[in-house]
C-alpha cells in the first residue's frame, strides 16, 4: 500500500499565533518548571526550524517528518486515563497501529484529542498511542486529565520514537496497516472522518 501524505516532509507547517512567542525555558503548559534536558531537547527540534525557516503551509506546531523503522520499540506509559503505565510496543506485530506525537504545549495537539477520543471508541482494535517527547511526566498527566484522554500515552524524553520514525513535527499522525507498512500520515489537524476513512483503508 502506498503512503498518502497530507504533509510534505521536512517542511516547517505555519505556527500557532501562540507559539510564536518561545516558552520561557523549562515550562510546561501548567507553568510548572522541568529540568534542563527538556529545555535541551525542544531546543533541538527548534533548531532544526530555524535551517528550514523558508518553508510554509502546514497546520503543525514546529520542524517535519519522513523516514520509517520503530518495529522493536518499547515506550513507557504513564498510568493516568485510559492509559496503563509500563512499557508497551510501539507498533506491536499483526495490529494496525495509529501513532499521535504530540506536545503538552502545542494548540493544535489540543484541538486534536476529542478526534482521538472518538477515534478510540470507534476503533478499539486499533493500538493507538500518543507519545510526548517532554520528561515532565506531572505536565503530560494534567494534560492527559484536562483534555480526557483515554488511550495509552507514553513519555519518550530520549525522542528514539523521533529518530526511528523520522518525525520532527508535532502534531504528527502515522497510521501502519497490520503488517507494519506505512500507509498514511498527516501533520498539523485532520478530521476524524479523514482519520476513521484511512484505519478503514489500512484494515483491509
């Protein structure tokens, strides 16, 4: 199956007027404060806007995505909602997976968690997994809380899930048929029709 890609990769998507302004180091979307790694770690993916600044016209928060790979990944979930703490596969074999990357701080990943939500409860044999590159587990579980969600979300301070799958950008969606293709992917919002039309696609 061929991807279909509403993102092209590697490019900047047009920032949230609210994110235009940086986040005072180590802030999280509740204000509290983290420690210095994270503060490295989104400086990083920032740093790769700056080199791709020329670029426009998508809806996500910063940087790309391409690449592929993450078949033997483990993440660790946190035990809040529907999510039930411990390490689980990031794309575990004979399953259609849908992946979310996502970010405490980012509007749009807020916007998207009600089409998650609905996603979940349409779809119950799909592994859907939310996954947040930020080590402030207390900010994603007051996020998690906040915005109801109910399916497992994972912390992966390292970003190996980044590096493995070519992801840069957040909001990012990958969707993977059953046998651990790529089918689709999307960057920035998309509709719960668009959403639910392309799991019908990768079921098949």
């Amino acid at each position: 199956m061929e991807i279909a890609a509403n993102a092209t990769p590697f490019a900047v998507s047009r920032m949230d007027s609210d994110m235009r302004q940086t986040r005072p180091s180590g802030t999280s979307e509740s204000g509290g404060h983290g420690g210095a790694s994270r503060t490295t770690r989104r400086g990083v993916v920032q740093a790769g806007v700056v080199g791709l600044g020329s670029l426009t016209g998508l809806a996500g928060c910063l940087g790309g995505s391409g690449g592929s790979g993450g078949g033997d990944l483990d993440v660790e979930t946190l035990d809040v909602g529907g999510s039930p703490g411990g390490a689980v596969p990031v794309r575990p074999d004979g399953r259609v997976v849908f992946l979310d990357f996502f970010a405490t701080w980012c509007p749009s990943c807020k916007t998207q968690m009600t089409n998650f939500r609905a996603l979940a409860e349409r779809f119950p044999a799909v592994h859907l997994l939310s996954i947040t590159w930020e080590d402030d587990q207390s900010a994603v579980r007051a996020f998690w809380t906040r915005h109801g969600g109910t399916w497992p979300v994972a912390t992966d301070p390292q970003m190996q899930t980044g590096q493995a799958f070519g992801v840069e950008t957040v909001p990012t969606m990958l969707l993977f048929d059953s046998e651990g293709t790529r089918v689709w992917q999307d960057t920035g919002l998309a509709s719960v029709e668009a959403m639910a039309d392309a799991i019908e696609q990768a079921r098949r």
